[in-house]
C-alpha cells in the first residue's frame, strides 16, 4: 500500500501540470488558447476509450499494475518531451499526456481496490486522495517559482519528481491478490453487468463530476473578480483550499470509522448544496458581506469537497466484485470526463452570457442529483451481498 500511496503523488504532480500550467503554456506555444483547449479535449475524448479497455483487459489478463506502470511511462515521458517545444511534436505530445493522464485512473483505482480489505477501503482511499490534492497544491507553488527561472524547468523537475515517487511502484512485480469479501462463490464468477445498485451510483457520479468539473475552473476568476483580489492571490487561495481538501480526505477512513461513511457522504452532499443554493439565492447580499463569507464559503467547500473525493471511490469499488474492479472504473472514468466535458463548456457559456449566479444553482442542482441518486443506491438490495449457498 506504500508504494501506491507514492504513485498517487505522483498522479497529484501530474495533475497539477495541468491544472496550473499545461493550458497557459500551450495557449503560449501555439498563440491561440482555442488550440490549446482543443487538444486537451481530444485527449479527454480519447481516454473514454481507453479507461474501459484497460478497466476490461486488466480485469480479464489480471494486468493492471503493468497498465498502471505503462501509463505511468507514457505520461512521464510526454511530460519531460514538452522541454522541446517543437510545434508539430507538441500535437501529439499534449495529447498523449492528456490521455495517458486519465487513463491511469482506471488501473490505478483498481489495484488500490484489489490491495485493500474492504473494510479499510474508506481509509486507503481517503489516503490515496489526501496524497493527489495535497501533492497538487505542492506542485501549485513551485510552478510560478519554476516559471521565473526557465519555462522548461517545470517539465523537467516535474517530471523527475514524478519518477522517483513512482519509482517504488515500477519495482513490484506481482499483482496484488483481491481481497474478496464474504460473498458466495456464485456471485463472485458472474458476468459483469449493469444493474440498478452501479446504475443508480454512476448517475449520482455523473452529478458530482458535472458540479466540480464544471464550476472549479472558474473559481479563481470568481474570486478574483468578486472579491478585487489578483489573479495570483485568487490562485493562491485556490490552492489552500486544495489543501484543506487534501487533509480532510486523509481523514476520512477515521472519520468514517465514528459516524458511518454514509452519513458522513451524505452530510458533505448535503453542505455542498446548501452552500450553493444560498450563493445562487442571496448572490449580491453575500459578496457585500465583507471577508467572512468567502472564508466560511471555502471552509465549508473544501472539507466538503475533501470527504466527497475520498468517498467517491470508495462507493464506486463497493458495488462491483473485486474481479470486477477495473470494468466500474472504466465505466466510472467515462462518466468523469464526458460529464467534466459537458459542465465545462456550459458553465462557460452561462457565466459568459449570465455571470456566475444561475452557474452556481446548476452546481446544486448537480450536487442535488448525486444525493438523490446516492440515496436510492443506499435503498436497492446489493447484488453482492447473496447469502453464501451452504454445501449440502
């Protein structure tokens, strides 16, 4: 679980090249940002693809830690590749990191599912999580530091952070055993197929994905416009809020422990609509309000946010056998990025033509959609749990 819990840093500084800086530095590269958005949308739109066909053969071919470590190379050696700014090579270059990015998730989650016993689930995702945002926000500070001695600096001590966290990961061999828990050996040997209990999680998924996907590209403008900060102090409380996120999400097998996961999930659910609701029904009142409201605001987001990230996961790998594991990732994948894709170019288009207001009612409506969702998951009878037929 050790060598996971590194490789996940270094999913966090993948993620924060391109949260904070892929998107700058290609709209610079090619002169045109529609480009840049562009190619990193194609790469999105790849990884639809090839999230499932990992998820399906690394169950089928027990293969998903070496699809983990051949992602792993690919994205890493597309990182460092960006250091020569040809124009046709970064093409292919953006597009081949953005998908291999993605796709990593899929092996990723499921040997994470396959490594833990299903009770401490909840604790090693919480981990796994923690270590991406916290990591993340690291990557967030030394970006600008990185930037203002050479541009390709970013690239290359990225990357070669990137590879001595992973590192450990590349020297295990052998895939983790599932541990399986207490079901019948009948329901562990069916076909994987959909039915209401993965229908019913993958909707509310789809929720939460379209509210976060689409509403946190947009919070550092928000706040900088709202509130008459700089874009780089904005940014900078963007990224303590990925940190708060982070630690919360560390918590969260503890946590979890004390007041049960669903109520802990449905609570944060539950804070995070209502957090939107008033910013959408009270909007000018509260940004007159002074600094308390956008310190309480981001308080309430993050620690929300921190145990919804950690939680997600969880509640997705619970609803599928574990050799079942890397088919509801791949599912669930597809569900992330077509929803992000769908919310980003909405959002942009009712922030642009309606300003932030009617936005911020359709992240509570997402964030309300995964609750309800969630809640009849909780009420369906679990397939996997079929009472264990005794030997006559």
């Amino acid at each position: 679980m050790i060598r996971l819990l590194l490789g996940s840093i270094s999913i966090g500084i993948l993620y924060g090249v391109f949260n904070f800086f892929l998107i700058p530095f290609l709209s610079d590269q090619f002169g045109s940002t529609a480009i840049a958005g562009n190619l990193v949308s194609i790469g999105m739109f790849i990884t639809v693809f090839t999230g499932m066909f990992f998820g399906y053969f690394g169950d089928k071919n027990q293969k998903h830690l070496t699809y983990t470590k051949l992602l792993f190379l690919v994205a890493l050696i597309m990182l460092f590749a960006f250091c020569f700014p040809n124009t046709v090579l970064l093409y292919f270059v953006s597009i081949l990191f953005v998908t291999s990015m993605f796709s990593i998730l899929t092996p990723f989650s499921a040997l994470v599912s396959r490594a833990s016993k299903p009770e401490a689930r909840d604790k090693n995702y919480g981990w796994i999580m923690g270590s991406v945002n916290i990591s993340m926000f690291v990557s967030s500070l030394f970006v600008g530091l990185l930037m203002g001695i050479r541009v390709e600096l970013v690239f290359v001590v990225f990357s070669i952070a990137a590879l001595v966290f992973v590192a450990p990961l590349f020297l295990l061999r052998k895939e983790p055993k599932p541990i399986q828990p207490d079901i019948s050996e009948e329901v562990q040997q069916r076909p994987f197929a959909l039915n209401r209990t993965i229908l019913f999680v993958l909707i509310s998924q789809f929720g939460i994905w379209f509210s976060i996907g689409g509403i946190l590209p947009y919070l550092t403008s928000f706040i900088s416009n709202s509130f008459s900060v700089s874009i780089g102090v904005a940014s900078m409380i963007m990224g303590l809020s990925t940190l708060l996120s982070g630690l919360t999400s560390s918590m969260a097998g503890l946590c979890s422990k004390k007041v049960g996961r669903k109520n802990l999930y449905i609570f944060s659910l539950s804070i995070l609509i209502s957090v939107f609701l008033l910013l959408s029904l009270f909007f000018a009142p509260l940004l007159n309000s002074g600094l308390i409201f956008p310190i309480v605001f981001l308080f309430l987001f993050s620690i929300a946010l921190g145990f919804v990230y950690a939680f997600n996961v969880s509640i997705v790998s619970s609803v599928a056998a574990a050799n079942h594991q890397g088919k509801i990732f791949g599912l669930n994948n597809i569900v992330l990025v077509v929803s992000q894709s769908i919310s980003l170019s909405l959002f942009g288009l009712v922030i642009n033509f309606s300003g932030y207001q009617p936005a911020f009612l359709l992240v509570m409506g997402g964030f309300l959609m995964a609750l309800v969702f969630y809640a009849m998951h909780i009420k369906t009878p679990d397939p996997l749990q079929v009472p264990i037929r005794q030997k006559v």
